[in-house]
C-alpha cells in the first residue's frame, strides 16, 4: 500500500483551461529560452485561486497568513 494522498482540485472551464495553456506556454518558453509573457489580470486571478486551494490541499502554509516567515516555497 502506498503512502501517497490523491490531492484533487475541481476547476470550472475556464480555470482549467488558463491552467492548460499557463503550462504550455511556460514549457514552450522554456525550450526555446524566452521569458513568459504576462498573464491577462483574469487568468492570474483565477490561477491565484488554484494555486492558494493546491497550497492548502498540500497543507502547505499560506503567504501573508498568521504566520509570518513560514511562506511556501517556490521551486523557481
């Protein structure tokens, strides 16, 4: 048996789909070595949200929660 807990986030249509193409963008961005373009306000808003419910389903602690220092880390 495995250790492992399934984390499992519900996005509506248009979340998943400014996820899709966040992803694709970044990884294509990155094979050819060009920065990211900035995300329209809607799509960083949304994505924002997906990013704070991932960080909580992961229990990870929350930025500019109670508990000041103790922000996620970031891998980039």
């Amino acid at each position: 048996m495995s250790d492992e807990v399934e984390i499992v986030l519900r996005l509506d249509r248009p979340t998943a789909t400014s996820l899709a193409d966040l992803l694709y963008n970044i990884g294509e961005h990155q094979a050819a070595g060009m920065p990211v373009a900035l995300l329209p306000p809607d799509d960083s808003e949304r994505l924002g949200r997906v990013l704070y419910q991932l960080w909580r389903a992961l229990g990870v602690a929350l930025p500019y929660s109670d508990d000041p220092g103790n922000e996620p880390r970031r891998r980039i």
